[in-house]
C-alpha cells in the first residue's frame, strides 16, 4: 500500500515539474505553430540564474523572479530579432531555435562552469513530511502546489482577461484576429516572452529537485516534447493533464517495466501518436 | 559556369590525397563525405519530401550495429553482414514508416524522435547484444577487390565512390517523374491528391529509401570508425544531420553536402582554434537563418546570379511560400 | 701538416655538428596529446584532469628527465566519433610521442585500433573499463587508475566480514561502469556470507530519484549505491529527503562521493562509508604537497580525475628517465612505461601489472567534516589490491567480463 502511494506521490510532483516545463511550450506553439527547441535552453538558464541569485544570499522567491525575468528578456529579444521572420518556415525555426539552444548552453558551461550545483529548497521547505505514515520530502508537494497556481494563472490569464481573449482568439483563427485589428506582432512577442519566463521560473522551481548540471538541457527538452504532443498541441489543459499523465507512466513504468526505462517515455508515445495524432486533446490541425 | 565548377570540384576530390597536407586532412574529407552521405539521405525525406525527421541516426546505428555484430560474433565476411545490415535498415524503415507517416508536422517530428531514441535505449539497454555504452569495438574495414581500406587515401577513394553513385542515384529519381511527385506531395499534397497520387504510398516510398541511404551511410560510418556506439544514434546526432540538412540548402542536391561540409569542418578545424566552438556553431546556424534563408546554396545561387547579373531562377525548396489558397494544413 | 690540419678540421666539423645534431634531438620537446572533455556532461571531470595536468607541468617547469614538453590538448567532447579524429589529429598533425587520455572508456575503445596501428604509447588517466586491461588488451595501452571493480572487491568483503551486513540492496547507473563496479561488489560479498537482495539500475540521465529510493526494500541492512559524474549528489540529496539517511546506512563506490563533487554535498553525506584507490587525506608527504597544491591553485580537493592525470604524468616521467629521454624508441619507451615503478605518487608506490593495470592500496573511507569540509577520512587499507583481487588471474579472465548479469545475482527477492 505504502509503495503505491508513495510512487503516486512522486508521480504527482514529476508531473508538476513537467507542468512548468512543458507549460510554456505549448503556449508559444499554440499561437506561434513555433517548436521551439530551445525550450530546454532557456530551463536550464533559468535554473542557472536562480542558482546565481541564491548563492548571492537572496532568497527563493527573488531567485524564481530573476530565472523567469532573465529568460523572459532574452526570448522577447530572440523573438523580435530571429524568430519574428520565421513564421511558416518549419526547417528554419528548427535550425534557429537549435542554434540558439547550442549558443546557451555553451555559454551556460563558460560562466557556471561544469560541475552540477544542487540547489537547496526554500528553508521552511526542507526536510520530509509525515504523511499516512511514509516520509515525502515536502519540496515536492510545494512543487505540486506551484505547478497547480500557475495552471490556475494561466487559465486566468486566458479565460479573463483581454490579452488572453486576443490569444484565444488569434490560436483560433489568425486571419481573422488580425483582420479585426488584433496586433498580432505584438501579441507574439509577448507570449514567446511569457512562455520563456515560464520555462525560466520552470528551471528554478525544478532546480531543488533536478539539481543543475550541463546537459540539462538535452535532457529536458524531450520531455517536454514528450507532454506537450501527449497533451495535444497549443491546449494548456492538454499540456496539464499531459504532464501529470507522463508523470506517472515515468515512474511507474521504471518500476514496473525497468528494461524499458531508457525509453520509457517514447513507447506509449508513438503508440498512442499512431493511433491519434493530434494527441489527447488537441484540435485538428487544419 | 556551373560545368566549369562542377569539373573543378571533380579534380580538387579526384586529386585530395596529393593536396590535402597529411593523413589528417585526407581523414578528415572522408568523414565529411560520410556525413555527406548521411545528409543525403535525410535530405529525400525533409528537402524533397517535406518530412522534417529528428530520428535519422537510428538507421545509422542500426546499419552499422547488424553489420559489426554479424561479422564480431558471428564471423560472417563484409560482403554478407552488409548486406543483412541493409536489408534489416530498409525493414526497419518500413515498419517504423508506417507508424510515423500516420502523422505529419511536428507530429511527424515528435514519432520520428521517439523512435530514434527507442532504438537509443535498445542499444544501450540490451548490452549482452550491442555492448551497452561501450558500444561494439575492434571491427575491420572492408577488403573489395583485394585493396586493403587501412590506408586512408585508399578510403577515401572507396568513400568518393560510395558518395559519387549515391549521388548520382538521388540525382536520377528526384529528376525522374517520381521525383516530381514527390515535391508535390510537399508543395500541394490536397492537389497531388485529388490528381490521383497516392500520396501515402509516395511517402511512404521515399521514407523507406531515405531509411535505406541511411543505411548505406551507416556502413561506411562504421568501416571508417571501426567503431559503433548508443552515441552515434542519440538525439544530437539526428539533430545535427538535420542542422546539415537545412543549413547547406533542403531539397536541393548539392545542400546536404554543403551543409555536411560545414558541420564537419567546423567541428573539427574550429575547435583547434576556438575553445567555444559548440557557441560558434550555434552563432553559425542563427546567422545562416537570418542571412542565407534557404540555405547555403541558396545564398550561393544569390551570389552566382548577382556576379553573373543574371535574375536567379526561383529555387523551388520546401521552404518556399505556399500559393494562395493552401493553408498550414497542407504541411 | 696541411693534411693533418684539414683531416683534424674536418673531424673536429664533423664532431661539431654531431653535437649539433644531438643537441637538436635533446632540444627538440617532447610532445604530448592529450585528450580531454571540455564540453558536455563530462566536461567537470575532464577540467580536474587538466587541471592536474598542468599542475604537474608547471611544477617542472614543462620539463621531463631532462626535456622540454609541449602539451597538445584535443577536446573530445565526450563523443566517441570526435575523440577519434582528435587521436588522429594528435598522431598525424601533431606528431605527439605520447597521448594522456581519453577519459571515457567507449572513448578508449573507439580508438583502440588508432591506437594499436599507429602504435602511440597511450596511457588512459581515467577509463576504468575492465576489458581494457583484461582480456582486451591493447601492447600500446596501459592506465594510471585501476578497473570499475578494484575498489568494490574490497568493499564487498568490508561489509560482509567488519560492517557485517547481511542484506544489501543495490542503486547504480545503468551503464558499463556501473554495472562492473557492482558486479566486483557483489561477488566478493556474497563469497562472505551476505546476500544483494534487489538491485536497481537506474538510467544516467533519468530526471529524478525518487522512483528508485521508494523502491528500496525497507528491511535491507544497508544500500550500495554507484553513481558517476553528478548523479551521486542528486541521489544523495534525495536519499535524505525521503527519510532513508539515518535509517539505512550508505555504502558508496568511489565516484559516487569524489572529492570533486563532494565538495557540493551538504550533511547529507555524512557518513557515508566509500572504498576508493585514492583520498585527499592519504597521509604522505606527497599527497600532503599534491593536494595543498591542487587547493592553492583550483580551490578543491583532488579526486578520481586529478590524481588519474597526475598519476598518469608522474607514470610518463618515469618512463622517459628509464629511457634516458629518447622517446623516439617507441619499442623502448613503451617497454619502460609497463614496467614502470613510480614511487613518488601520492598514492604511494604505483606499479603496472603485465595488462598494464596499477596495482594499488585501496582505501575504505568515510565521510567526515573536517575543519568545516567534508572529505572522505581514511579509516581502512587494503594494501596492494589488483584488478584480480584475490582470485586466480586466469581463471578470472576465462570467465566473461562483468557484467549487467554476471556474476548472476541469486539471492534476489521479490
């Protein structure tokens, strides 16, 4: 019994992990049709530069401000002055977002350096909890709660507020947004801007968890392909459910199956893409 | 122009060894042919076809995993194991082309890296078989016809060879009839279909012989190497034939081994000269896309025709703009 | 008389430039490859390897037995594909007499015919793969760090016969040196009376612990976990997180509290008991003098990376004053270095057995804090340990290699 619910337990908090990962992901796809590959590039720089923040003294919550505002800027940059001429131009993004991803983490292991920096949890968070009997380490649960009000934020954001009907309305229907004046342009900045802090503040908040190391990045990004093409394409209730679901194939799967834990991920994944391709809840893409 | 240059490149290849200043550099053409190769083949499938695939170095490694394994522990002869070698790549492309082609897009993309990295997992996992991370060590080069390919000015010639029929056999069928159906799977895959092209069939065709080259490529990687492991079928290594791909000039002939060429010497002449050499690969790519779209060969194209002060002729590659009336789903 | 004069001007020029000549050969450097990781995963291990290095060079102030040494590093970026164009490089373009490197063992391996065909003296500072020394071994190969298992066969027997464990329980990375340096734990174990009762191989890259920690058998007397590169600080951290650390005690393979990431550790460490050829805190005027070093200049303690390179370069020193300098004669040079016997490591007395593996005391160590750092203490030696421990040789190389699934685990519980 005990073994069930502590797995499920570590399901829930890999799936809010990758709730913060794939989050922004499928928000910049969703209105953009851009992969962006850097995605695992700008996680793990927000990692790095929460890292940074907390070695200077200052506390989690300015280190989760500074990764998210950090990498926030530079993908409003990325976005204006590579990405903006790309639209449509699938091969393109992928060579332009794959470089970019190169040019971070090389500069990522020139001012950090190689060795992997764990990071420790917010003090009142260290340490385990006491639950039905087992001990869970309490970061964990926070890191469930976090992943839940941001899910919650961006539904706000979406549902109430007149940026995130422009969203809605430009995911829906493009032509049409702009015909009625939506300044699309601008609107795609914005949200590539919002999606990289998302992974930035993403990096900082999994770094307890996930430590920080060179490579990270390498290792992230698929997963967070992995959740969004689950979830279906450009739906954040996709992209939540999604996460939660990899979450607990992911570790179930290492118990129950550990000859297929180097590519436990990958095989439900191509059967459930074969068997519908727009993924669980994604629309048509026509 | 286009003749002379041609013949140019023919002698500078035919004449490498004599010119190349050392065994180094001869070594060095030949993996550049190598991955040349590779970026061929992935070129059918992303430059002609449309197909934007991050799973190619799976037939790489399996090609050249089936041929060490059969000749280490099974002794078979170079000639047998290669062939077994390409005939379980092409089956193996098959199979997995019918799983991914049921999608498209980045759909297409996410089933292409998943298979690739399921056959990543297999072959570090399943270690009794493929050596796990060690990988397969001690394999032996090919002796055709007596040559012994130790030699690396020997190689290199079998390697120009290899890539010259190879080339050649692309060049033929993307010109050929099947070819031009191809591209319009690309460009209008709603027309190509209500014409009366079988447009699964199509692409399902190119994405098994894409798997076949592939395969091809993966011989002559482990000839040259001698050497096979997980490594050469990761995720980076999709990745960067797909960066060479895109970078020399998709859908073109002459792209891939550009954008090979590239790759390789940079990776390699660079890092001598420069610690950040992964940074300036990337800073390479980026400014590739916002200065040469299209590819290297397009900007050459630009450059040819402004120096010849000739109009270029529209280059016809995936990237170009739909006409009116496709919509993204078209892609 | 004329004649005299001009035949005793022409042997005293021909003498002339005969020492010319000879001059030329001695000044001539020695010119060294030496292959690293600067990029990548691997790229802190391959720094500390650098590091070390040119610590040892500039003590000598870039000269050996009487030479001067140019140092030629090649990046491999822990690529097996790269890291043969870079031997290539260094052998063809370079023209080095000797390589130090690569680190990896599937970079060894991938050059292993480079190696053997263009017959480079080479001496590996890091890779631990057994075969190498075993029952593939390359005339042109030998290594200044001993195999995966020359450490566990010792930790194997320290927790049977004085921790006198019973049960054991088994995390490690699922790849070649994982699965080597617990298969010599479990077999000197399980020859002393105790039982691995699960064992759970993680993948390298696996995003988090916690699957594999909630699966540990709670009634196990103790787990062994092996980790390399990062891996063991996560899993550390974690193991404490989930309430193990004060219920079940640790035991470690020596990667997996290196002195080069231990210095990231926190309390979560403490006590972890590790066995390992090499500590900061060997207590030798050499060691003593290498680490004061190695902290004055890069701010750490040495570990598995450092003293591999150092040691592979005091091995190299060695060898070229056995052979008085002339490393032209590979045949001679290459002699020299198997038969090596390099007294001044801070190991102690290093000597390569007839693979070219180290023979070496192996120390089971504990990690303290001393003076506000943890360091791994020394608390007991096994005094010159071989790759063979103490089996027969040939009877261990007919058997097969370590493996995943050899020796097979027969005490394992559901």
């Amino acid at each position: 019994m005990s073994f069930w619910l502590i797995q499920s337990l570590n399901s829930l908090a890999l799936g809010g992990v990758l709730f913060t990962l794939a989050a922004g992901f499928s928000l910049i796809f969703g209105l953009m049709r851009i992969a962006n590959l850097s995605h695992g590039a700008y996680f793990m720089l927000g990692a790095y530069v929460g890292l940074s923040v907390l070695d200077q003294g200052y506390g989690f919550g300015w280190a989760m401000l500074a990764g998210g505002l950090s990498v926030g800027a530079l993908g409003a940059a990325v976005e204006r002055l590579v990405l903006r001429r790309l639209a449509g131009k699938t091969l393109a993004q992928v060579l332009a977002t794959l470089g970019i991803a190169f040019i971070i983490a090389d500069a990522s292991l020139w001012i950090w350096g190689g060795d992997p920096r764990p990071v420790s949890a917010p003090g009142f968070l260290r340490g385990a909890m006491q639950l039905f009997g087992l001990t869970f380490p309490a970061y964990r649960l926070a890191v469930l709660a976090m992943s839940i009000a941001i899910a919650i934020g961006l539904w706000l954001l979406l549902d109430k507020t007149r940026l995130g009907v422009m969203i809605r309305a430009s995911v829906d229907d493009m032509q049409m947004a702009r015909a009625i004046g939506i300044p699309a342009s601008r609107l795609f900045t914005i949200v590539f801007c919002l999606g990289a802090a998302l992974a930035g503040i993403g990096g900082v908040i999994a770094a307890p968890i996930l430590s920080v190391y060179p490579g990270m990045d390498a290792d992230m990004l698929p997963l967070a392909l992995v959740v969004v093409i689950l979830g279906g394409l450009g739906s954040l209730a996709g992209a939540f459910v999604g996460s939660f679901l990899i979450g607990f194939i992911y570790s179930f799967g290492q118990v129950l199956a550990p000859n297929l834990a180097y590519f436990i991920l990958f095989l439900p994944m191509v059967v459930i893409l074969a068997a519908r391709p727009r993924g669980l809840f994604g629309r048509p893409m026509a | 122009m286009k003749r002379l240059l041609l013949v140019a490149v023919a002698a500078a290849a035919l004449t490498l060894p004599l010119w190349a200043g050392g065994a180094y550099y001869v070594n060095l053409a030949s993996q550049v042919m190598i991955a040349a190769l590779f970026a061929m083949s992935l070129n059918l499938l992303v430059g002609y076809a449309g197909l934007t695939s991050l799973g190619h170095a799976g037939y790489l490694g399996l090609s050249a995993y089936i041929s060490g394994w059969l000749m280490l522990r099974l002794g078979w002869g170079h000639g047998a194991s290669a062939l077994a070698a390409l005939a379980g790549t092409t089956a193996t492309a098959a199979l997995f082309g019918l799983v991914a082609l049921r999608a498209s897009g980045i759909s297409f993309l996410m089933i292409t890296l998943a298979l690739g990295q399921i056959l990543w997992g297999v072959a570090y996992r399943w270690a009794d078989m493929t050596g796990g991370d060690n990988g397969l060590s001690g394999l032996t080069r090919p002796n055709p016809f007596g040559i012994d390919l130790a030699a690396p000015g020997h190689f290199y010639f079998f390697t120009l060879v290899v890539l010259t029929v190879v080339a050649g056999a692309i060049a033929m069928w993307v010109r050929s009839p099947f070819g031009a159906s191809i591209r319009a799977t690309r460009d209008q895959p709603r027309r190509a279909s209500a014409l009366g092209f079988n447009v699964s069939l199509i692409r399902w065709i190119t994405f098994v012989v894409s798997g076949f080259l592939g395969g091809v490529a993966g011989l002559m990687y482990v000839y040259y190497h001698q050497f096979i492991s997980p490594h050469s079928i990761s995720l980076a290594n999709s990745a960067e034939m797909l960066l060479m791909v895109i970078a020399g000039g998709p859908g073109t002939l002459v792209g891939p081994m550009l954008g090979a060429t590239l790759v390789v010497l940079l990776k390699n002449l660079a890092s001598a000269y420069v610690d950040r050499w992964v940074m300036l690969l990337g800073i390479v790519y980026v400014l590739i896309v916002l200065f040469l779209p299209g590819g290297i060969v397009a900007g050459l194209d630009r450059l040819g025709a402004r120096l010849g002060r000739v109009p270029a002729a529209p280059r016809r590659t995936s990237e170009a703009t739909p006409p009116p009336g496709a919509t993204e789903a078209s892609r | 008389m004329p004649l005299q004069r001009s035949s005793f001007a022409r042997s005293a020029a021909l003498l002339a430039l005969l020492c010319l000549g000879v001059a030329h050969a001695a000044d001539e450097p020695i010119r060294v490859g030496f292959l690293t990781v600067r990029s990548g995963a691997l790229a802190a291990g391959g720094k500390q390897m650098e590091d070390a290095l040119r610590l040892f060079l500039k003590e000598r102030n870039d000269t050996i037995g009487g030479r001067k040494v140019e140092l030629f590093v090649g990046d491999t970026a822990g690529q097996p594909a790269i890291t043969k164009t870079r031997a290539q490089e260094l052998i063809e373009r370079n023209k080095v007499h000797v390589i130090i490197g690569p680190l990896a063992a599937f970079e060894a391996l991938a050059i292993d015919d480079t190696i053997r065909s263009s017959e480079t003296p080479t001496i590996s500072p890091s890779a631990a793969a057994e075969d190498l020394t075993q029952r593939r071994p390359n005339p042109w190969f030998v290594r200044a760090v001993g195999t995966s298992a020359q450490p566990s066969h010792p930790m194997g027997e320290y927790a049977a016969t004085t921790l006198k464990y019973k049960r054991i329980a088994i995390v490690a990375d699922d790849f070649a040196f994982g699965h080597e340096t617990v298969a010599g734990f479990q077999r000197a174990f399980e020859e002393n009376g105790g039982k691995v009762v699960q064992k759970l191989w993680s993948p390298l890259n696996v995003a988090d612990y916690g699957t594999y920690i909630g699966q540990i058998k709670p009634n196990v007397d103790a787990v062994y976990a092996v980790f390399a590169g990062g891996n063991g600080v996560k899993f550390l951290k974690q193991y404490g997180e989930y309430g193990l650390k004060g219920k079940i005690p640790l035991l470690a393979g020596m990667t997996t509290v290196d002195e080069g990431i231990l210095k990231s550790m926190g309390d979560e460490a403490l006590g972890v008991v590790s066995s390992g050829w090499y500590a900061a805190t060997i207590d030798n005027p050499n060691n003593k003098r290498f680490a004061a070093a190695i902290n004055r200049d890069y701010k750490q303690d040495p570990g598995y990376y450092s003293i591999g390179a150092y040691g592979a370069a005091l091995m190299l020193e060695e060898a070229v004053k056995a052979v008085k300098g002339k490393v032209e004669d590979k045949a001679a040079f290459m002699a020299a270095l198997r038969n090596v016997r390099v007294a001044n490591d801070p190991r102690g007395n290093i000597t390569l057995d007839a693979l070219g593996n180290p023979v070496m005391d192996v120390y089971i160590r504990k990690v303290e804090r001393q003076n506000g750092k943890l360091v791994n203490a020394i608390v007991k030696t096994y005094p010159a340990v071989s790759q063979f421990w103490t089996y027969n040789r040939k009877d261990f190389l007919a058997n097969p290699v370590y493996s995943r699934d050899y020796p097979p685990a027969a005490h394992l519980e559901k």
